[in-house]
C-alpha cells in the first residue's frame, strides 16, 4: 500500500552513515550551514507547522523561538527519547532503522538556537538501541558532523547519550532535567520554564525523538511541502505504534489524519480471530479510552480526538476486543501509575494507590456500586493539581473508561444493599 514516509523509509540499511549520506542524508545540515541563517532554519520550521510528537503537540517553531539569542551562559538541547509510556514502541524504530536522520534533526535543531550540546535521554531498557545510536553518532564524529567546526563551518557542538534507569517520571521534562543532572528524578514547578532555566540553571529545550527526526526533511524540502502533508492543522505523518488485539501489530508511518479503521484493518490486518473491537486507546495508555463506536469513525489527529474527549499523545494505540476484560485493563494500568508516582504531590501520591486497591476490590468481586462515583471523584481530585502531568495521566483512563464503559465494572459488582462511602473515609481502603 503506497502512503508517504518521511522518517521510516523503505531503504536497505538505512542505518549505515554511507546508505543515509547516498540517499541525500546530511544535505539539509550542509544547506542550513552554508546558505540558512539559524533564523532561517527556525521560521522553515514554523511554517511547516510540525507539532511535537511526544504528547503535547505543541508547535515546534515556536518552541525553538522561546531559546533566548543572546545569553552569556551556555545552552542545551535535551532530546526526549525515556520511551516509558505502555503502548508507545516508536522511537526505538528510528534509532534502529533510521538513526542518522534524527541526528541531524538534532544538529540542525543545535544551529538554529546557537545550542553547543545536546543530551539524548534514553530508557535504560533500550539497551540494544543505546547501542546502535551510539555507532551511529560515532560514524557521524567521524565524519565531521558532529564535533568541532562542523563541515568547515563555524558551528560546533556535541551529541551525548544518558541512559536513564527505567522510570517513567523521567519523561516528562524538568525531571528528565534533573535526571541528567544526576539528581532524583522530580518534575519542577514552572515558572520558570526550561528556556529560561533548564539544565544547571541554563537555557534548555527539550524535543521528541521523532520530532526531530522529521527537521531534516522540512529543511530539504520546505515547510510548505511539509505542511501539505495530512491534516493542516496537525501536518506530517506519524508513527503509529499499534499492539493489542490485532494481527499484525507494529510501528506504522501514515498520515495524520488516517481512519482509525484503516490502520487497523488495512494495515495492521483486522483484529484478531475476526472478533470485534471492545475499546481503544488511541495515544499511549494514559489517553482516555474510545468505544467501538468511536473507534469507526474517528480519524487520528491531535482536532479529531480532542473534539471526542481524548488525544493523540504517543499514538500508541492499543487494541482490544470483544473479550477483552476492561475492568483488568483498567487495574493494570492504575497499577503501573502507583508504582510510577514520584511521589512528591499528595492528590497523585495518594491518590493512585486509592484508585488501584478500589478497582482491585470492584475485580475480585467485593466492590459497591458506590465505588464507581467515588472512583471518578478520586480522580477528579487529582487531575490538575499535580506539579507534573503523571496525576492526570493516571486520573484520565479511570475517569473515562468508567464513564465510557461503566456496564463493565457494574457486572463485576455483588447485588446487595450496601452504604456509601464519603470521599474523606476513602483512606480505609488501604487497609481492606
């Protein structure tokens, strides 16, 4: 099936500097270098309207226009690659297959903001990619790409790998911050935001794996092209990384835009044993939920899911179908955000752990239908007043999944006459 590819190209050993250099790899840094001033490079990018790919979706340019120009201290970019959301499995794809196009995203990202290093943070579970990037950074060193007046050009800069050490807090930005600073990974409380005090206090923006990846192309080619691409108000293509209930699950480059259905049934083969679809999550396991419904007619862009109540975020789309045991689904997911709380806000601190022990009680069968709202408030206390946005990644497909699917967890209740229980008791649940 044709469908544009931008980033996962189907070229043979793609991986090796001199396949990436013969198919026109590092000619969007030679041409930034020697014809584009660092400005230049930034409004190319505003006008392809390329949206961060890590979540937030958030405009690209204009998040390069907030590094300041002129600063006497140093500047850093921080590339965002503590892969940890469930259901997300896309940027291992690029350093696997098309590393070298990421880095010179990241050397092109360095130029515009006047950046002398860049960190790529990386899940320490990705040991084998760890790797390969490395090789691939190493063969661009030597090759005059990174380094020291980079192809004759009066601009330097460096390219590190940090590995993290597998939490996933370490994703959201301020704590991947402190993380690479070698404290305990905390978010921070903003103001003030990274291009004003970011890494030691100095000027740093944080980008996406993937979002970079995509600047060389955007430089090469104009960001009209790119902004052509899809949907206009969300351009390009996405990595689709789709597990779960189908046949063929995968990492998928297409179109923003693209039919839900027509990922799972053109490309990914249908689901599984011909069943039919139960539940979606459309972004990586913290987007709220769709149904069977919703899942047959929306199209996956950031507009499309907003105006359902959800979100495109990592485009993680997890898959399950007819049988699919939602009240499961749910406690396993409630879980892993108990156990991923850094613990420095009391409403997620606490209020994960509520959320996961009444869910597991609701599963054995030993839950009240009262639990169902208490659940929902539970949420709704911590969604919002959180430092990060772990408290609303855990309130949201709590808060969802019972409003979307709330049958399911009614069927899992005992039919007997029971007294509600107020929010401001809810700590007992610890104990039963």
């Amino acid at each position: 099936m044709e469908n544009m590819k931008i980033i996962l190209k189907d070229i043979p050993d793609l991986h090796k500097i001199e396949v990436y250099e013969s198919n026109g790899g590092y000619s969007a840094l030679e041409k930034a270098l020697k014809k584009m001033t660092p400005d230049e490079v930034i409004n190319e990018v505003k006008t392809s309207n390329l949206r961060g790919r890590g979540g937030a979706c958030f405009y690209t340019g204009l998040k390069w226009t907030f590094m300041p120009k002129e600063t006497p201290k140093p500047k850093y970019l921080c590339c965002n690659g503590d892969e940890s959301e469930p259901g997300s499995f896309k940027d291992r794809e690029i350093f696997e297959k098309n590393p070298h196009q990421f880095i010179e995203g990241t050397l092109l990202a360095c130029y515009a903001m006047g950046i002398k290093a860049a960190y790529v943070y990386i899940r320490g579970e990705y040991y084998k990619w760890i790797n390969l990037l490395q090789n691939a950074i190493d063969d661009a060193y030597k090759k005059g790409y990174i380094g020291k007046n980079i192809l004759g050009s009066e601009f330097s800069t460096d390219i590190y790998i940090h590995r993290g050490a597998g939490a996933y807090i370490c994703g959201e930005e301020s704590a991947l911050m402190n993380s690479v600073e070698g404290k305990r990974g905390y978010p921070r409380v903003k103001p003030p935001f990274p291009a004003a005090y970011g890494l030691w206090g100095n000027p740093t923006t944080i980008n996406n794996i993937e979002t970079l990846s995509n600047i060389p192309e955007i430089i090469k080619n104009g960001g009209q092209w790119f902004s052509k691409i899809g949907e206009p108000k969300h351009p390009g293509t996405l990595l689709f990384g789709v597990s779960g209930h189908v046949n063929k699950p995968g990492v998928y480059e297409l179109e923003t835009g693209t039919p839900l259905m027509t990922i799972i049934n053109d490309y990914c083969g249908g689901v599984t044993d011909g069943k039919e679809i139960k539940m979606v999550i459309p972004g990586g396991s913290s987007m709220p939920p769709l149904t069977k419904e919703e899942a047959l007619t929306i199209k996956m862009d950031d507009a499309s899911l907003k105006a359902i109540g959800s979100a495109i975020g990592t485009a993680g789309v997890m898959v399950m179908n007819e049988e699919a045991d939602i009240v499961k689904v749910l406690l396993r997911i409630s879980k892993f955000y108990y156990h991923e709380s850094c613990g420095q806000c009391t409403p997620c601190r606490e209020g994960t752990g509520w959320m996961m022990r009444v869910l597991k009680r609701i599963d054995e069968g030993k839950g009240r239908m009262s639990d169902l709202d208490l659940l929902i408030e539970v949420a709704q206390n911590i969604e919002g007043n959180t430092i990060c946005a772990l408290g609303d990644a855990a309130a949201w497909p709590v808060k969802w999944t019972i409003k979307k699917f709330r049958k399911e967890f009614e069927a899992k209740i005992p039919e007997v006459e029971e007294k509600s229980v107020p929010l401001n008791k809810v700590h007992s649940l610890r104990y039963s």
